[in-house]
C-alpha cells in the first residue's frame, strides 16, 4: 500500500482491467512513449502477460530494465570526492572492460561517444555541468554502466563533455517535415 492507504498504480490498473478482461489476456503493449505517466507499471504487465511491447527502437534496449527518463540525480560523496554519476559518463563495453578503471580518457571516448551524442539532452546543459563540476575536487567519477573514470581521466571528461554536442544540438527542419 503507498501512503495514506491508497493502493498502487499499477494494482489499480490491473484491477480495472480484470473487468473487463482476464489481466494475462494481452497480446500487446503499445507504449507512445517512455514517460512513467504511459509505462509506470510497464514492469507488471510484462512479466504477468505474454504480451508483445511495441515502443520506440529508441527506447527498447531499455524496456528490460523497466525504461530510462529525464531527471536522474547524481551524487558527489565530498569525503571520498566520488561522483556518482548516473547516465553522465556512461560507456558501452563488455562486462571485462567495465570493471576497468579509466586513468585516460582518449581511447575510452569511442565507448562513450553514441550514448551520449543520443541520451544527453544538449551541449550547453553538457557546459552548465562542466562548469559545476570544475568546482567539486572529484578524485573518480562512477557513472552507472561501463568503467569508472579517476585520475587524468576524471579532468579529460569535464573537457570532453564541455565541448560535445549532442541530441537536440543535431536537430535541423529536416527532422520536422511532414511525411511524404
């Protein structure tokens, strides 16, 4: 039960449902969108359905993992001067190359380029972060997917990402045309 007694969303939504149908009869799920207002209770459907999810190409490596929104918070721990990051710093790599520490941000950039030119929302936000982070003395930065960053590492990453363009950076009327 959330507080004040109220049960939650995704149990009432199972409940109006089973009124009109058995709750594991879908055969489909069709999310417009990944904001938790459409798939807050994404997580109980697809594991008490056999339902097909129709979603985004965009947002579908993340569907697993009960999806991925704006907002993410990050921490910087001031006695061990650690920055967790969340998204910010992320690479694609193999379990064995995650469980490395960078020290040297050149060859670690193609790990990290394509997810960040996609899920980081502009290079300006990129440079207002920069800026902030230039005043933490972070000693490692531990995003949460792929290998941390410390030493050298941690002060090539501010640079990268104050330069980068991103998302909405590429956005021209090409992408904002009505279909033939």
């Amino acid at each position: 039960m959330e507080s004040g007694g109220r049960k939650p969303r995704a149990t009432v939504e199972l409940l109006a449902i089973g009124r009109y149908f058995p709750p594991s009869k879908p055969s489909a799920i069709l999310a417009s969108h990944a904001d938790p207002d459409i798939i807050a209770s994404l997580d109980r459907w697809m594991t008490s359905t056999q339902a097909t999810l129709y979603i985004s190409r965009l947002w579908e490596r993340f569907a697993p993992h009960f999806m991925h929104s704006e907002g993410n918070l990050q921490f910087w721990d001031p006695v061990s001067r650690i920055l967790f990051s969340g998204d910010l710093g992320v690479s694609m790599a193999s379990s064995a190359d995650a469980a490395c520490t960078v020290t040297s941000l050149a060859g670690h950039i193609p790990r990290m380029e394509s997810f960040h030119r996609r899920y980081m929302v502009s290079g300006k936000v990129l440079r207002l972060w920069a800026h902030m982070a230039r005043t933490l003395a972070i000693r490692m930065i531990v995003p949460q997917h792929g290998a941390l960053l410390a030493g050298a590492a941690v002060g090539e990453f501010i640079d990268w990402v104050s330069d980068f363009s991103c998302d909405v950076d590429h956005l021209t009327q090409a992408n904002y045309t009505v279909p033939a």
